[in-house]
C-alpha cells in the first residue's frame, strides 16, 4: 500500500497532486494551514479511508513536528513525500523589497521543506524506495537569472535548490530520492490566468516525472514536462 505526503495541499498544483493521487490508487495525507476545503471534503468522500487532511504550517517546527507524529499513526512508512508549500510575494520592485518578505519566503519555501523532509526521514526510509519531490521554478535559476523581478521568491526557491542537494547528499544512501522539479508556469494563484498549462494537466506531468525519478535522479534539477536538466 503506497503513502505520499502533500504539502500545501488545499490549492493548485498540490490540490490536484492529491486528487491525482488518489485516482491511481495512493493513499495520501494531505497537509494545509487551512484544511476545511470543500474539494478535499469532497475527496475524501470519493476515496474512503485513503484521504487524511492534517493542519500543517510548514513555517512552524512545532506544527511540522505535531503533523508528523500524527502521519506515524496513520501509517508506518511513507513512500512520496511532496514539499510544494509555497509562497510568492507578488508586486516587489527594486527599492521597495521589504525583509519580511524574504524572511517569511526563506522560511516557508526553503526551510519548511527542509525540516519536513527532516522529520519524515523515519517513515521515508521504512518504504522500499521513497522520494522526496521539491517543487522548484525556473526562476531559481542562478545561470538564467538576467531580470530583478519576485527576488523573495527567486531567491528561496534557488535555497530549496541547496536544500535538495544537501538532502540528496545525505539520503541517498539510505535508498531515499531527493530532487527539485519546476512544473512549468501554471494556472494557479502564484502563476495567474495567462499561464500555459492547466493545473490539471501540470499535476498529470510533475506526478509522471516524480514516480519516474530512479536513483540516478538524486540531487538533480528537472523539468518535468520534458526531463530536461535545467541549470543550477
């Protein structure tokens, strides 16, 4: 029986992870600062017992850690984790960037997959081949970088980047995949309406990618709707 974790599961691309989750058979716990949500009530009544909506604010060490041990009771071992909380700050401008945005998009964006993934570790390594799926952007990207444009995001996002290699480095050997993949721009809230890929279909290319990923995949940066390389 195959357990994935969700961050960030009541919108977008993590609330359709979920969804698509769930139709291939997974049992999923999902993991949102706000968990009455009509679609994942909606969810949970399609998928009887295979849906568990858990609080988790990925910016609280105590909230990852009260999410965690309640996870432990629901299962034994954990096959998928998915870090795709995430904030953007949008509107920054030069001149006006304010510290609390990068705090808070430092905290949320880079740390909080960190320390889930930190705390996850004993259920990660008890599935026979688990994987830890960073949800990155190409705007993370150092080389490509020519434009000042959402720093507090860019910025937190190339840190996930460091927190995937570091994880990578560390689990490997423990049989534990870790990788970041940017989604593409997407119609979500972050993405905004004039994106070119549906959630839906989004979701149906990053979740192929994840369940794709092989050990050859540590540590790496990919695109998944094509499985490019993308630099660092």
């Amino acid at each position: 029986m195959s357990y994935a974790i969700v961050s960030g599961a009541n919108r977008g691309i993590g609330l359709e992870l979920v969804a698509q989750l769930l139709g291939r058979g997974w049992r999923v716990i999902a993991g949102c600062r706000k968990t009455q949500v009509l679609r994942l009530t909606e969810l949970a009544g399609a998928h009887p017992g295979h849906l568990h909506v858990m609080p988790l604010d990925v910016a609280s060490e105590r909230s990852i850690n009260a999410f965690v041990a309640e996870a432990g009771i629901v299962t034994d071992h954990v096959d998928l984790l998915v870090n795709n909380a995430g904030v953007l700050v949008s509107g920054e401008r030069y001149g006006s960037v304010a510290a609390k945005s990068l705090i808070e998009s430092f905290t949320v964006n880079a740390a909080g997959a960190l320390l889930l993934t930190q705390a996850c570790t004993a259920l990660l390594t008890q599935a026979e081949s688990a994987r830890v799926a960073n949800v990155s952007t190409m705007m993370a990207s150092l080389a490509q970088t020519d434009t000042f444009r959402t720093p507090s995001y860019a910025m937190s996002k190339a840190a996930l980047n460091m927190a995937t290699r570091l994880l990578a480095a560390e689990l490997t050997p423990q049989g534990i995949v870790v990788a970041s993949l940017h989604p593409g721009w997407v119609q979500t809230d972050m993405g905004g309406a004039g994106a070119p890929l549906a959630v839906d279909t989004a979701a149906t290319l990053l979740l192929d990618r994840i369940l794709a990923l092989g050990t050859d995949d540590a540590g790496r940066f990919i695109a998944s709707e094509d499985g490019a390389e993308l630099p660092w």
